[in-house]
C-alpha cells in the first residue's frame, strides 16, 4: 500500500521554478537548437526556399554528401577507463598557428545570400572563438572587409584559378597583403557540378521576384527586408554578368587547369599553401612531392562530383601514405563534434565545417553562428571526456572504428583485370 498525505502548500512553492522569460525573440530561438540539425530546421523556416536549398543541396542526387554524413554516423568510439578527463584541451596547431578548436570555417560562395551578414558574422564568430576563418573567391565581402572583421586573428583564402589568370592573382596577392596567412587552391571544380535543386528553383544570381519569389517571400519578411535594406549582393572580388549559379561557376571556372598552376601560386603567395578538394592517395603524394604545405580531403560537400569518395573512408589511406610529410585536413559531412573527434581520431590534423555553420548564419546572423561554433565546441569537449582523453593528441585510431556498410566488390569477381585486358587489346588495335 502507497502511504499518502495531503502535499504542504511550502514544498509545493519549493517545486515551483519558474525561469524567467526569455523576451529575444532570437535568442530564444538558438537557445532551444541543441544540435546542427535544429539550426537547419530553424534555417529552413527562416529562409527563401532558393537560397535555403542552394546552401542545403548538393549535386545530382545527393548521394555524396548523403554518404559522407553516414560514414560518420556510423563511427563507433572505443574509450578509455579511469583517466583524469576533469580538463581537456581543444587547441590544436594547424597551417602554422594556433586554433582554440579542431575545426575551423570553411570557404563558401554568396555567403550574404543565406544572411545579409554573411563572411562577416563568420570572421566574427571566428575572432571571439578563437579559430580560422576561410573566405570563398566567390565571397561576397571583401578582402579587407573579412580582415577588418578579424584583425588578430587567423584569415584564410580560397582560390579558384580562373580562366583569366590575373584575376586569381590580383586575389592572391591582395589576400597576402591583408595579412591572409593560408591559401586554399582548390582543385575538385574544374565545371560546375549539376545542382539540381538550384536548376527547378529556377535559382539565380541576384535571386529574382517572380510570382512564386514573391509567395514564399510571405512567411519570410525579414529576409527580404535585409536583402532590400542592405548593400546589393555581389561579389566583393569579381565582376560578373550575373545568370544562374552554374552558369557564372562555368563562365569563371578554367577547365585547363594543372599541377602547372601549382608553381605560379607558390611564387605569389608567401604563407602555406594548402590544396583543397584532393580525392586520392596517388595526387596526395604528388602534391606533397611537389612540396604543398598541406591537403584538404573534400568532396566539396558533395556539390561537384556525386558518388565521389567518401572524405572520411579516405582518410586512413592517406594518413598512411603522407601523414608523415604533411597535415591533412578533411571535410564534407560533419554535422556533429563527434564527426570532428573520430576525424583527429583516425589520423586528421583539422577538420572544417561549411553547412554547420551556415545553417547557423541562417537561423540566427551572427548570434546563429556562434551558437553553432558552441554546439560543436560543446560536443567536442564531452565526446573527448568520454572517450576518456584529455587533448587532442592522445587522440588515436584505436579509439575509433569506421563501420563500412558499402564496401567495393572484389577486383577477381568483377573482373577488372579482364576489362582492362580488353581495353588494352582494343588500343592495340
Ligand atoms: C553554400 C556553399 C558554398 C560553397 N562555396 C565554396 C567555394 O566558393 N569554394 C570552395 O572551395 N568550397 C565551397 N564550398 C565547399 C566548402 O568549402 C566545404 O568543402 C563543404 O561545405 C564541406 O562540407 P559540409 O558542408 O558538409 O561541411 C561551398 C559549400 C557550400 C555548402
């Protein structure tokens, strides 16, 4: 039998918390985001469907950047027992300097687009937490503007080498001049991939009012009343004629480029270079032959080839082959701190983040991006405490499995050998 009493009117008062209402709107909202997934819901709903789908989407079918999330879902961490884990340390050093974390922003086109604050609530974020932050050469602040927004800290460009050179160059050296101290070549967009969802949305540079603009526009205003109210959207580095997204991306971009480009880069800019968008150990080795400063395994978020390599899965391999000669980042994916652990785990130097933190522009400008730089941070620290390691060096692939649940059909029983002896024949011929 339950014994029960009438409850007194003081413990009941006891029980009774009330918070305080939360009257910002804004910080309401990125307050009750508890993972990079709820920034994304919170952005969706906030954001003109063109714009939101255009950071949201990759190419084709998706299939790359669907696969590169799964590979880190499927991380199982193997932790320690009975290790002093009261303090750990994030920090990490990475192309030459510090950063308070192992992830820095990666570079993204047309940033203002997804939140009229765009690069600079990113550099902002970036300064008050401590880590790098990467500008696009289809960024649309500037140069300076982004060194402004992060005068002490860690600035890095990317560069497209486009069809006409001196353009990229003027860039580079400008980028030198601001105190950039990190190049990112990248080199996996030699066209535009296919983004499909930008191609129905009918998707444009500046985005334009048609009757179903306009309709989606209605739930919400306060996107459009920071586009209309704000500077025009435009690149901050290049002059261009405007058109759809691939289009302007196969007008600027050079088809024809090499490992040649590689030599003129290096004599223009003094800081490291670092070349992003590398999908195999074969040019791994090369370009650290060639003698690169480091490596960007990236699938470009899946935006360019589909069914590309999965980063993650191709991150032992080329740890093995260069790790020794090199620091590799890695990217495309990651949506949770945890992402970032079972990277530095298996062998990565850094990790950087693209969506994650746009969502967060997108929910919520500047404070969004910060609340996704804590989200991560916060992850990180617990996942490393359990996995019971307390900095980022004693992390190792011990404490991390990758569960494979594609794996490669065996060269005998596809018979590779024997398609490749047919092709050699049909040469002879
Ligand atoms: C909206 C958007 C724009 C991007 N623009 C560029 C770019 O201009 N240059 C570049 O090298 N990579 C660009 N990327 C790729 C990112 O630098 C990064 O490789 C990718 O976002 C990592 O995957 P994640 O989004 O899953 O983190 C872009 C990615 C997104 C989502």
């Amino acid at each position: 039998m339950v014994q029960r009493q009438l409850p007194k009117p003081k413990e009941l008062f006891e029980l009774m918390r009330f918070k305080k209402p939360e009257l910002d709107a804004k910080k309401r909202r990125l307050a009750a985001a508890l993972t990079i997934e709820d920034l994304r819901r919170i952005a969706k709903r906030r954001t003109p469907k063109a714009a939101f789908d255009y950071t949201d989407g990759a190419a084709e079918g998706e299939l790359s950047i669907a696969r590169a999330r799964r590979a880190f879902r499927d991380i199982e961490f193997h932790p320690s027992i009975l290790r002093d884990v009261s303090r750990v340390d994030t920090s990490t050093e990475i192309f030459g300097g510090p950063s308070a974390l192992p992830f820095g922003i990666a570079p993204t086109g047309f940033t203002r687009l997804m939140q009229t604050e765009g690069e600079i609530a990113g550099a902002g974020a970036a300064r008050a937490a401590g880590i790098p932050f990467s500008l696009s050469t289809l960024g649309t602040s500037s140069i300076e503007q982004v060194r402004a927004a992060n005068p002490a800290g860690r600035n890095w460009f990317q560069l497209y080498v486009m069809r006409d050179r001196e353009i990229s160059y003027g860039l580079v050296e400008r980028a030198a001049k601001a105190g950039f101290d990190t190049l990112f070549f990248t080199v996996d967009t030699p066209v535009a991939g296919a983004r499909l969802r930008d191609t129905r949305n009918g998707f444009s540079i500046p985005p334009q009012l048609t009757l179903r603009t306009v309709l989606d526009a209605i739930p919400r205003p306060w996107w459009w009343f920071d586009f209309l109210t704000t500077p025009p959207l435009e690149f901050a580095s290049l002059t261009s004629t405007g058109g759809t997204v691939g289009e302007m991306l196969d007008a600027a971009m050079d088809p024809t480029i090499s490992f040649d480009d590689l030599r003129i880069i290096r004599e223009l800019f003094p800081g490291r270079i670092v070349i992003k968008g590398v999908q195999n150990v074969e040019d791994s080795r090369r370009l650290v032959d060639l003698g690169v400063d480091g490596l960007v395994l990236s699938n470009h978020g899946g935006r360019q080839l589909d069914r590309a390599p999965v980063p993650f899965h191709l991150l032992p391999e080329v740890v093995r082959e260069v790790g020794a000669d090199t620091e590799i980042a890695i990217d495309t994916g990651i949506m949770n701190g945890a992402d970032v652990v079972a990277s530095l785990a298996m062998g990565a130097d850094f990790t950087l983040i693209g969506r994650a933190y746009l969502y967060g522009l997108m929910a919520g400008g500047r404070a969004g991006v910060d609340r996704a730089i804590a989200i991560l941070a916060d992850q990180i620290e617990r996942t490393m405490k359990l996995v019971q390691v307390s900095s980022v060096e004693e992390l190792e692939p011990r404490h991390v499995t990758q569960l494979v649940r594609m794996v490669p059909r065996r060269a005998e029983d596809a018979d590779l050998a024997g398609a490749a002896r047919r092709i050699e024949r049909q040469r002879d011929a």
